[in-house]
C-alpha cells in the first residue's frame, strides 16, 4: 500500500496536480489573510486610534520638543532573576 | 555548560555556542545557505555549533535569544495606532509572518531542533550590551548600544562591572540614528540593512566642512540634538514607522533631489548629502559619549549595535572623548547578539564569573588539508603542496608582482570582516588596483576603498592612530588616517580622504597572516598587504574549499592558496 502510494506520489500528472492544488491553497491564504487583516486593521487598530485620538493620547512621539532639556529616559531595569527571561516580554 | 545563542527572523541570522564560558564556535546562517543577510532560522549554523564540539541538542543546557518577540509586537502594533490609516499596506504584508513565526519561536524550536530545555529571551540591547563588555577584556566599563531598533530601545548606555551590566538610560523608536542612517541610506539609492557601510565609504568624496556643506544644515532640520546627546527625529521625514520606503516626500523637498534610483549615477549632492549625515552622526555619537563619561566615570568604553560598524566614527573617539580605552565586538550589529544572549546567561543570570576575553575573531569552521585534498581531488584540481614557510614565501612573491590570489586558511571570521583567513589579497603599492579589484574581481560600485592590512608593530608607521593602538584594530572597526608621507606609496589602500581602515594582524592571533606581510615587508619595504573579502557583490564570504573554488573562478583570480594548497587559475 505504502509503495503504491509512494509511486502515486511520483507520477507526474499527480505531482502536477498536487502543485497545482498548493498554488491554489497559497493564493486563497493569501486572500483570507488579506481580508481578515484589512477587517482587524480597520476596526481593530482604526477605532482604537479613533478614541486615541479623542482623548488625545499618543503612542509613539512623532515631534521634536524644543522645551525638553533631554529626551533621555530610564531604562527598564532587569535583575538577574532567571524567571523574568523565560518571558517573550 | 553548553548555551546555544540564536539571532534570527529581522536579518543577519546567527548561532553561538558557549561551553563553560567561553565562545568556542559562532557563524553567520548567511555563510552557509549563500544568502546573503539570511534572516531565516540558523538551521546550518547551530548544527555547525554542535557539530564543532561533537555534541548534540540534548547536550544544551540553555538557549539565549537575543530579543523578546512580545515586546517588539507591542512596539510595532504601537506604530499602526499612532500612523492609522498610512499603515494598511504595511499591517497586511508584515503581521502574517509575526503569526507564522516571529511570536512562535518556542514552537519553532522544538520542532526544529527537537529541543526540550529552556529557552530564555534577553532584551536586544541587554544582547548587544552584553556581546560587548562581558567578552571584553575590562573587567568595568561603561556601555554603550546604538543601533536601528530593538523592542523599543534604539541607543542605550550603562555600565558593566565585572559579571553585572546595568542599563541605565535609553532612546526609544521612533528615534534611532540607526534607521536615520539607513533613511539616507535608501535615500541614495543603496539597501538598507545591506548597504550603510557603503554610504559611510562615500561620505569621503562628500565635503567635510560642515559650513560649507548645505545639506549639513538641510540635515539638521530632521533631528533636534540635545547638549547631553539624545536627539529627537522629526518624523514628518520619514516614513519608516508606517511603510517599507523610509525617506518621506518631504525628506525629498527638503533635500531638493528625487530618492536616487540604484542604476543613476551619483553626483557631487548624493557625496555631500553622505558626508553630511556622516558629520550628523559623529556629532550625536560624540555628544553621547561625552555625557556617558559624566555619568559613569570610568576609563573603558565598550561599544556595540550596529551603529557601532561605523568604523570611520569609531577612529575618532578617543581621540575626541575622556575616555582611555575602547572595545568593540567585531560583530556589532545583530549577528553578534546571539553571543550577547549567551554571555548573559552565563555570567549575569547563573551568576558564574567571567572567564573568557574574546581575543580573535576566528570562530567558524575550518577545513583540515586532507579534507581540502580530498576536495581539489575529486575535482580534478592541480595544486602544488607547500609548507608554511614556502607557502608564505611565494604568496608574498605573488602579490608583490600584482597577483591577486585567494587567501582561505584556518577558522571562518566572525563578524562581516576578512581578516586574513578568507581575504582575497592583493598589492596596495599598484595604484591600478583598487580599480582592478572593483571592476573586475569584486563587481562593485568604483568608490569603494579596499583595507590595508598591516603588522600590529608597524601600525603607527602608516597610521596617525591612537596609542596605545585599541584591540578593535585587530578587528578593521577603527578608520585612521594615513600618514601624508605614505598616501602616495600605498595607493590602493587609500581612501580619498587619505583614510584607512586598517587591520592590525598580531603575530600571535594569525601568525600565517602575520608571516606573510612580513614576507611581502622583505620584497617591497612595506608592512601592508591590500586585504578585502573573500567574495563578489552581493555574495556572502566563502566558507568552505568549492565556495572558494568556485569563487576564485568566478572572480578570476590569479591564484588560490587554500590550506597548505597552491592552485593556479590564470596568468592574467
């Protein structure tokens, strides 16, 4: 059984199909995908940055500041607990 | 102990291994898949590690990465929100590899490896921080990290004291001299993670008066820099937080030209617009170490990130700062953080003290000669076999009489430099060579300078260096001027500016090397021998005896000297 479907596999005219048949899965992953993101980008991320932007909060500085004496700013602190570096975060 | 590092999935993928301290094997994936910048899964590398020590998966007690993926999603989703809608495009291309892969790394590694240990994440700069000073040979030191981005930190600085680094102040996205570095580096027409160093090269040609230059000041409008040093972008000029082209329209108003397309000619502008981001750069750099030197008082600086490569900065800090000593890991960028990753787990996590200084670069693999006989062999390749000293004798003849030949000898390098083990070498006394090298061997652009590499005694003959002369030489990290009285002797490895960025080859770290610029001294009177990469354009260096066959075919060298092997290819 294992041999037939071995010799199956290495038929051309299958072989040709099952590329055929993967072309096709790539590009409807590639669709879906396209579409389930453009869906979260536009109700995820646009109506989080629409309340973003009515309460004015801002998440990356964009813009110089000639009033600030240093742009400096305190790294986060990391002890040498081996537990905090099993996190990805 | 074995503690495996990894670097991979942003670009310059890379696998070290450390046993009981010490980095016994490292490599770049690129060197093996012939990828150049590979950023996929070090496969090759790490079995590369392993093999090197004759141990397998099970034997690894630790795996380091060099980031925390979490961390690095949280700044990226921060950048959608803050550029809704410029972003769409950007989110929809991008994010399906974080799923796929990027937040998927313990999977990745256990199916890959078959891995069942740990697997800890060291911040990005806590990596190159720690690839820095804790292989350093200072036991305290102040550190400082500059580079494109890595969660959100792009420039940080604190101190190492003995097996402990301590961070103390940092930058965060979108504000990095390294991705504004690679802004103008797109900008001009070259990649970016690929091309930098090559804008750096050009900056030569650019003027070097900041008075004079007007992009200087042009420049200066898109960063505001503070006395202390930390700056501030004006993101109007870049668009690098919200699409994959980096210079913004308004970039290209201000600077007055369109972004220069790969196959346009540069002009005088393009040299100047690299010789004024150049002069932007050092004055950052410069003003950071300044106030670093303040804050932690201290003799030594370690440098690392990629920003670190900027060897013509690199050649002027001590001389520009308070600080007495140097060092810089000759893997700076993010190749070199997976020994970063490892080092800290080692020494500041298990809390072991430091028992290792990296002293060469030379940790990738070598090949015995009888695996390189069995090679030239199978091929059906005639070589002449020759000792040491003959080897050296005719090798330095050959260069003296303008051959170029392919120089393929010990362990790999580390780190984006030839030093000696696989270089391609060549007479720096021609002044036809430089063009000869470019044009015909390397393919590439006719600006670009060649190194020279130079016995470490005879270093401040050529060179108005600093003294004592820092281990980074050793390296090719430091660009020094050449002195005038030899600029005229040494064509081929003088920059325009009358710059070079040397190679101190020290007797005892690459005593072959050493031999034969000695060899080559005797002929010509000169302790310097022309050293490039063993490679052409867009190829990553040779690491095995066919690539570097098949190489010096390509290249059309003269000769090749693989192991204790001789082979000639042409008489041209």
């Amino acid at each position: 059984m294992k041999l037939f479907i071995k010799k199956l596999l290495n038929n051309r005219i299958v072989s040709f199909f099952i590329r055929g048949l993967k072309k096709i899965s790539r590009g409807l992953n590639f669709i879906i995908n396209t579409a389930l993101l453009l869906i979260v980008y536009i109700f995820g991320v646009g109506l989080t940055w629409l309340f973003a932007k009515i309460l004015k909060k801002h998440f990356l500085e964009m813009q110089p500041s000639k009033n600030r004496q240093t742009y400096w700013s305190d790294a986060e602190l990391r002890g040498s607990d081996v537990s905090d570096y099993y996190r990805q975060f | 102990m074995y503690i495996l590092g990894l670097s991979c999935f942003y670009h310059d993928s890379s696998a070290a291994l450390l046993r009981d301290g010490k980095i016994v094997a490292a490599a770049e994936e690129e060197r093996f898949t012939r990828k150049k910048h590979d950023s996929s899964f070090p496969l090759s590398a790490i079995n590369y590690c392993l093999s090197s020590q004759g141990i397998t998966i099970n034997d690894i007690a630790y795996i380091g990465f060099y980031e925390k993926p979490f961390l690095k999603f949280e700044r990226l989703l921060s950048q959608y929100l803050e550029t809704f809608p410029k972003g769409l495009w950007s989110f929809v291309s991008t994010l399906p590899i974080w799923f796929s892969q990027k937040l998927r790394l313990i999977k990745i590694v256990r199916k890959k490896l078959k891995y069942k240990g740990s697997v800890l994440f060291v911040p990005h700069h806590l990596a190159h921080a720690a690839s820095a000073f804790l292989i350093s040979p200072f036991q305290k030191a102040a550190i400082l990290t500059i580079d494109g981005v890595g969660e959100w930190s792009t420039t940080t600085y604190g101190i190492g004291e003995e097996n402990e680094i301590k961070l103390l102040k940092h930058l965060a996205f979108p504000h990095s001299l390294g991705l504004l570095y690679s802004a103008i580096t797109a900008y001009l027409g070259f990649r970016v993670n690929n091309c930098e160093y090559k804008v750096m090269g050009l900056s030569a040609y650019g003027e070097s008066d900041k008075d004079k230059n007007q992009y200087y000041k042009k420049l200066k409008n898109t960063i505001d820099i503070k006395a202390d040093g930390s700056f501030c972008l004006d993101m109007d000029y870049f668009s690098y937080c919200f699409a994959q082209k980096m210079p913004s329209k308004k970039l290209c108003q201000l600077l007055g030209l369109p972004i220069r397309k790969a196959s346009e000619e540069l002009t005088q502008s393009h040299k100047d617009i690299a010789a004024a981001l150049q002069t932007i750069t050092e004055e950052v750099i410069m003003k950071i170490i300044n106030h670093l030197h303040k804050e932690v008082a201290c003799e030594n600086l370690v440098l690392a990130g990629g920003v670190a490569l900027n060897s013509v900065c690199n050649g002027k800090i001590l001389k520009n700062a308070p600080f007495k000593n140097i060092w810089i890991q000759p893997n700076a960028s993010d190749g070199g953080t997976s020994i970063g990753a490892i080092s800290y787990i080692y020494n500041s996590l298990l809390g072991n003290a430091r028992n290792y200084q990296m002293e060469d670069a030379f940790l990738g693999p070598s090949f015995s000669n009888e695996e390189i006989k069995t090679f030239l062999d199978k091929e059906k390749i005639s070589y002449q076999f020759l000792g040491d000293s003959e080897l050296v004798e005719i090798g330095a003849k050959l260069i003296f009489e303008n051959k170029i030949i392919g120089w393929f000898q010990g362990r790999m390098e580390w780190g984006p430099r030839a030093l000696g083990n696989r270089s391609i070498l060549a007479n720096p006394l021609n002044p036809e060579m430089k063009d000869i090298l470019n044009s015909r061997i390397k393919h590439r652009e006719s600006f670009r300078p060649f190194a020279p590499a130079v016995c470490e005694e005879s270093v401040s003959t050529y060179f108005e260096c600093d003294s004592p002369l820092p281990e980074a030489a050793r390296y090719m990290l430091l660009v020094y001027p050449i002195k005038e009285a030899w600029r005229s002797d040494l064509p081929a490895v003088t920059h325009f500016d009358g710059t070079g960025r040397l190679q101190a080859v020290n007797k005892d770290r690459n005593p072959l090397f050493y031999r034969l610029i000695e060899e080559f001294k005797a002929l010509s009177g000169f302790s310097v021998i022309l050293n490039t990469s063993f490679n052409t354009n867009n190829e990553p260096i040779v690491c095995t005896p066919s690539e570097a066959w098949n190489c010096a075919k390509r290249a059309g060298l003269n000769y090749l000297a693989i192991g204790n092997f001789l082979i000639k290819l042409d008489e041209k």
